[in-house]
C-alpha cells in the first residue's frame, strides 16, 4: 500500500499514478472547487495507492488480510480535515439547487464532503449484508475462489465517483476508518430542526417536501436494482415536529379551522401519530367554544364528526355530542312551555332552534312538527344590491287589483283576487264585476267591495284632470256601483281584454300611504324582543290572517336577510338557513340544482338589460351624437363584463335585439342596431364636436346592483375614448319597468342603463319611457311627435293584432334614432327548499301567491 500523506484511500483503476501526479490533481480539484462542495479533495489528500495483492486459500493456517478486517481504526494525518463540530449546515439554497453531497464522518470526527454515494440510506448495512451473502457462497476450489476473495474484498469499501475536468475516476475508501454517513437528506432534516427553531415554518416544509421527494426517487431505484425499499430515516419525526409546529402556531392565532385541517391532511399518511388525537381534540373544543357564542351548531357537528372519522373514541368528541343534545333538548322543552303560554311565535322558532342544533334525534323531530306547523316562517334570502331585489320586497308586501298569473303564447293572463267572476256585454265595451267579499282559506288580503274598486278606478280616470290621466286612463267613460259586491265599467271602445286594461289603468305599484291595498299581504314589523338566536335582518308578518287565525296553516312570518355578496348568499342556502332565494345568480344555477334538497324553477319572464337616452337630457337634439356613442359600443363585450369566458351560468345570457323579452308577444328583433364600428363612430364625433352643441360630459345613471356597474364602466371608458368625459351616477334605488322614476329626474343624467321585467309591454314598454310614473300630457308633449304619434294609436286599440303592431312599430322608432339600445337578456331563476309547497306552475313574481304557500320543517342534512 503506498502513502499519500498518509491518507488511505485507494483508487480502484487498475492503473497507480505516482505521488506528485496526485497531488497536482488534488491542487487542481482544490482550485476548482473550494467555494462548492469540497467534495473529495480531502479524500485524495487520504489517498493511499496500492499494488495489487494476490490472497490465496490456505485452509490450514490463514493468512490475515487488511482488506477484510472491520476493526474500527482512526486514519493518521487526516489534520486538514475539517472536525464535524466545526462545519455549518449548508444554507437552504445549496441544499435545494446543488449537487447532493454527503458526509462521510470518520474515526476521529474529521469530514469528508463527497458526492452522493450509492446505494443509501444504508451504504454501511449494506456492505455488511453483501459480505454476509458472500461467506455463506465461498467457493473452495480455484479458480473461482481468487474471483470471490476479489469480490468479497470490494465489499469493505465505499466506492466514490470523483470527477476531476470532465473524466471521472472511481475511489474506494475503507469502511474500518468510517464512524458514521450524514447522507444530502439527512443533513436537509437537520437544517429543518433549525429553521422550526427559527419559526421558519415554510422554509422548512419547502425542505422536508424535497427529502420526501427524493425518498420516492430513491426508493424506485432500490426497486430496480432489486433492494428493498426503505423510509427516509428522520424523514417522520420531522414532518410530525412541523405538523405541532403550525398546529400550535394556528392555536396561538386563534385560526382553529387551519389547525383542523393541517390534522385531517396529515391523518391519512400518518395515522399512528399519538400527537393527532390529542391535537384534534383540542382543536375540537376551541372551535366548538368559538362557534358556540355565534350559534353555529352546524360548524360544531361538522368538527365533531370529522373527528368521529379519525378518531372513533375520542372523548372531547363525545362530549360536545352529549352537550349539543343537550341543548337541543333544552332549547325544544322552552319551546313546549312557550305554546303553553300561547306563544306560538317564540314556540315555533324555538323549536326550529332545537333542530338545527342536533338534527339526528327522531324524538326531536316528531316534536318539531306540531310546533312548527302552528306557526310557519320563511327565511328569504336576497342581495343587498342585487337585481330583482326590490321588485321581491314590493311583491311580497303588496296585494294588486290584477296581476299576471301566466303567459301563455307570450301573452300575459291577467287574475284578480278580488273578483270573483266578470261578463262582458256590449262587444265588450261593457263588463260587469263580480267582487269577492270573503277571502279564499289562507289568502292574506283586505276584504274590499265594489266600492274600493271603483274609488281606485276612479281615481285614476274621471276624478283626474285630462292633463293628469295616464296612458289608457280616458279608455274608461264610466264606473257604476250596482251593489256592495257587483259594479259594472263602461269602456269608450273594443278593447284587447278588459282586464288587461284596468291592469293597465292601475297599474302603478308606488302605491300612496293610506291606500287600501298598501302592505296589504306582508306588513314590515319591528320585533322589540328577538329571541337571543335570531339572525339580524328585515321581517314581515302577514296582515291579514283570515282563516289561517283557526287553522294554523300557512306561512305567518317571513325573514328576509340581506347579503353583501353572491358566495355569502349561496354559503348561506347550503348550510340549511335559507328556503328561497327569490333571485338565483345565474353562476349558481347548475350547482344548485345538482342538490337534491332544492328545486330551481325558472320564470317565465327573463331580466332585460338596455341603453336609454332621455328624451330631456342635453343630448335629445342630437341623433348622431347618440348614433356614435352606440357605434361606440361592442355588445358582446357587455356579456364578457358580467361574466367572463368559461363563467359558470354564461349560458344563461344572451344578447338582445328587441326591447321586449324573447318570450313576449312584442319581441321584436330589429334589423336597425347600430353595428360597433369604432372608426365610423371616431369620425362621426370629429365632426361633431364643431358644433356649440356638443356636451362636455356627459351623465350615465345606472341601478345600484354589481351587474349595471360593470355595464357602465364598460360603456365609460368606451366613450372616454371618443374624447367624451363621462360621470357615472349610482341611483340609490333599483328601477324596473313599473317603478317610478322621479328620482331620476332629479339625477339629471343623459343616459342610464335600465335593468327590467316585462310581462306586460302594452302598458310596461310605454312606462320605460317616462320619468315621472304616469305617462301625462304633459310628458306626451316632450316626447318627438314620431313616438308620441304611435302611443295615441297603441292607447287606442281594439285587438292584440293592433297592439303587436303598434309595439313593434315604437321599438322601431327608438332603436332608429338611437333612444333606446337593447343590450343583453338575462334568464331568471328561483331557488325554493323542498320543503316549500303550493308555488305556482308559472312563476311572473316572486312572491304574488306567497300567502297560499306552506312551509314543512326542514331538518339539516350536515
């Protein structure tokens, strides 16, 4: 054996270089690579070269060899060695991004820094197997024993690739000098326990994802080369030390929820860690204490049985199920107490309360039942700023004289629940009412006579000047009480239906206070003492009780809560708090009706969202300033802007090319819409702008809900494009086609974006034009002669021939002249618990019917 330094490594080339050739690739190596992994630059400078050794069987007297003894022996001269206690862990970057390096500690602490050696992490035990196999396979005749004394003695070595200007030599060391091997991996998981000191949390899961990484890496090539698998070893107590770590940290940031989740991600791949039970449990009871001050029952069963799935005996579990039921049960006796007091209200949520704290008790349930059912609430939920939303607290409140109860073929049919039959005389000219004196079993309505309906009529015809009338209202010449429950109309003319008139006649739903009809089916009420679980929100009770007061049957109270955003609405449905929903956002649709504890039923009238000019704004004398800010605009870009491409329920819009709905006698697709042509409209507002005329600004008005507010921002920064500076003015309050608009007025705006539901355009089309709620002479008057020509003839028709005529010929000439732009139709759902009986087959309104519905109990399903 020959002596570099007196360092023993031996080079398993055949060829032995002299010393000073070694040693100036040592000082190479060392040029090359002091600022990386040192590799094995000490490792030659260990380097004892060897002749080669001829071992031969002696069976009588054995001659000892130096290659086989595993006697433990410190190397001489290995000072330039660095001492373990002496090196730093290398830093996270060139852990993650260099070549793996291990350390080969030896007899005496010194280090070598070597490249990864193989196979691992068992190198030592593995030689010591493969020597094992070998003595069990020792041959006894040659020449096969000179090949196994060959291969026997390789087993005491660890074999090192060292690569020295691109060629690489293979080096052995002995594994009698070797104490122990810090392998890449581990030396990753020691730098773990310091960065978990550090609270490096994410640092430290960056490296132990890398060990696990390289353990299945490592573990598909033992396969190959037909060893065993092994776990990295450290690799699992490291990973549990960082699960406590972010569990406790979770714990000090009150973020239990985390905490929980950290556990149920873990479980699966570790389920004999004794910490997970002991962690969960804690995590239950803090979550449970937290949920139980906000009356979030649900949130604590949903904890308790995701613990039940882990840990089937965990007692903090049982405990919090004993004491939900126990409150369940408590909360369903003051319930009883409260209907012996005659309490039904404070009995029937009460009761509700007991269920949605623990729904598993049939016991519960079957009490439920009869307490409930004395005293039926809705809980309503609906979007603070949301489409549809104030047409849904008006029908709900308010009763009408007529209202559309189905279209059929696009026609509306109109109901009264106020009359009870009705006979046409004198070609139609005359009709004769029957009124219905005595309200329908749980109809919540005043009881009226002939005397009301006709004050109403009145009132909007006769009793009002010519200047004042509305559209229609000369159309009736006289009104006759022939008794307290019959009364009979003389119309001047044919009309298309009687009824469709005097729905039009009265069919302003800004009903005054004092009318008789005004909060007629729900009445807004203030609760002085809400019982301590009762949400924060708007109620109404019914203000009629007729019948109901006897047989308890029926919704009495309805709830109506008030969400800020669409994610909270729909969180709030799942979790069973909410039966309705009067408007579904149209992204939610599908997903909902894949819950089999709903139905989601489809209007028969969509949302129709348009563009108009008023006919008082400073841009009503100018037609082609009009036409450019339409040319201006890309209707498709609208669709984009309420919902991005791949949005869920994109399919349930559509662009309009009338300004009737699709499912209306009156829709009409007209062949007049400006295309968008950018450059036509740049060239024709050059033009333009010569003129005194041409505004500064100009004002979009627009509905207070999130859809409209896209829209407008869409339409401003088209237009600022064209040089026109626009405001954008929110209203305070939701518009639709029957609603007055006097707000609006007082606005000031040249434009806004209306948004509207239109069941009936004979009357509903000609009220989008106004700004004020009657159509008056006065209105007329400021209106071009064009369309104030075709509403006279429109008041004036006999048939529905003539009204289809008339509407298509006044859409015609508002898109002409760039009035009114149609822009996109929605579809509109409602969402209703299975729960809810008695809906309508159509659905015009949200709540037109709602005093017929009736609610069961619902029990929740998590």
């Amino acid at each position: 054996m020959s002596n570099v330094r007196g360092l023993p490594l031996v080079r398993s080339a055949p060829a032995t270089p002299d010393l000073f050739s070694v040693l100036e690739v040592l000082t190479g190596l060392i040029k090359k690579r002091t600022a990386g992994l040192l590799i094995c630059i000490a490792l030659f400078g260990m380097l004892i070269f060897e002749t080669s050794h001829q071992l031969y069987a002696q069976p009588d007297t054995p001659v000892p060899d130096p290659d086989t003894t595993t006697e433990k022996t410190e190397a001489k001269n290995t000072d330039q060695l660095p001492l373990i206690q002496d090196l730093k862990l290398p830093d996270v970057q060139t852990l993650l991004e260099s070549e793996k390096t291990d350390w080969i500690v030896l007899i005496g602490d010194r280090v070598l820094q070597v490249p990864a050696i193989w196979p691992r992490p068992d190198q030592m035990a593995w030689l010591e197997q493969e020597q094992k196999q070998l003595l069990n396979n020792r041959p006894t005749g040659e020449p096969e024993l000179s090949e196994w004394l060959g291969e026997y003695r390789n087993k005491f070595y660890i074999y090192l690739a060292v690569e020295q200007e691109g060629v690489e030599d293979d080096y052995r060391l002995h594994m009698r000098y070797v104490d122990y091997i810090l392998y890449h991996e581990e030396l990753c998981l020691r730098k773990v326990d310091e960065l978990l000191l550090q609270g490096e949390i994410e640092t430290a899961r960056r490296l132990l994802t890398a060990v696990g990484h390289w353990e299945r890496e490592n573990n598909e090539r033992r396969k190959q080369e037909r060893l065993n698998p092994l776990p990295w070893p450290g690799l699992v107590e490291r990973e549990r030390s960082l699960l406590q770590y972010e569990v406790r940290l979770a714990q000090n940031n009150k973020d239990w929820t985390r905490g929980f989740s950290l556990i149920k991600r873990r479980f699966p791949f570790d389920r004999e860690d004794p910490q997970l039970s002991i962690l969960a449990a804690e995590l239950l009871n803090q979550i449970a204490e937290e949920s139980l001050q906000n009356f979030d029952y649900r949130r604590i069963r949903y904890y308790i049985s995701q613990t039940f799935q882990m840990f089937p005996k965990n007692k903090k579990a049982e405990e919090w199920q004993n004491r939900l039921l126990e409150l369940a049960e408590s909360q369903m006796n003051l319930a009883e107490q409260a209907k012996s007091r005659g309490l039904d209200r404070e009995a029937s949520l009460r009761a509700q309360q007991s269920i949605r704290i623990w729904p598993n008790s049939s016991s519960l349930n079957r009490r439920l039942k009869a307490l409930q059912e004395r005293y039926q609430t809705l809980d309503v939920g609906i979007l603070k700023e949301g489409s549809g939303t104030d047409l849904a607290i008006d029908s709900l409140q308010h009763n009408r004289w007529f209202y559309v109860e189905q279209i059929s073929e696009g026609y509306p049919r109109f109901q009264s629940r106020f009359i009870e039959t009705w006979r046409p005389d004198d070609l139609g000219r005359l009709i004769r009412l029957q009124i219905s004196l005595k309200p329908q079993p749980l109809e919540s309505r005043p009881v009226v006579d002939s005397h009301h309906l006709t004050d109403a009529l009145l009132d909007e015809t006769l009793q009002r000047s010519s200047r004042e009338q509305d559209l229609y209202s000369n159309s009736i010449q006289a009104v006759q009480i022939l008794s307290p429950d019959e009364l009979e109309i003389q119309f001047e003319s044919q009309t298309p239906h009687p009824l469709a008139r005097m729905a039009a006649v009265l069919r302003h739903r800004d009903l005054e206070s004092g009318k008789i009809l005004q909060s007629s089916q729900f009445e807004q009420i203030s609760v002085q003492t809400p019982l301590e679980f009762e949400p924060s929100g708007r109620y109404f009770v019914r203000s009629h009780m007729g019948q109901i007061a006897a047989e308890r049957r029926g919704i009495i109270e309805v709830h109506v809560r008030e969400f800020e955003s669409q994610d909270h609405l729909l969180r709030s449905l799942l979790r069973d708090e909410l039966h309705i929903l009067p408007e579904t956002p149209s992204k939610f649709v599908d997903l909902i009706r894949s819950d089999q504890r709903f139905f989601v039923k489809e209007y028969s009238v969509p949302r129709n969202w348009g563009l108009k000019f008023h006919f008082e704004g400073q841009l009503s004398s100018q037609a082609e300033l009009r036409l450019a800010l339409l040319t201006m605009l890309d209707r498709r870009a609208f669709i984009d802007s309420m919902l991005p491409e791949e949005s869920p329920g994109k399919h349930l819009h559509q662009l309009s090319s009338s300004l009737c709905p699709s499912t209306s006698h009156a829709f009409h697709p007209s062949s007049f819409l400006p295309e968008f042509d950018e450059l036509s409209a740049f060239a024709l507002v050059q033009l333009l702008k010569k003129s005194p005329q041409f505004p500064k600004e100009i004002r979009l008005g627009y509905p207070p809900n999130e859809s409209a507010q896209e829209l407008a921002e869409v339409m401003k920064k088209r237009w600022e494009r064209l040089g026109l500076p626009t405001k954008l003015i929110e209203f305070s309050h939701e518009s639709d086609a029957l609603s007055s608009q006097s707000e609006m007025n007082k606005q000031n705006v040249d434009a806004e974006i209306i948004s509207y539901c239109m069941a009936a355009p004979h009357f509903e089309l000609p009220a989008l034009l106004s700004l004020q709620s009657r159509l008056t002479v006065d209105d007329l008057a400021k209106f071009p002669s064009y369309v104030r020509e075709t509403l006279l003839v429109l008041e004036n028709a006999r048939n529905w021939d003539d009204v289809d005529k008339n509407l298509r010929q006044l859409q015609d000439q508002l898109i002409v002249n760039s009035w009114f732009y149609p822009l996109v139709e929605s579809r509109r759902f409602m969402t209703f618990r299975r729960e809810v009986r008695n809906l309508p087959e159509q659905l015009i309104e949200p709540f037109e019917t709602i005093d017929r519905w009736m609610v069961e109990p619902v029990v929740p399903v998590y």
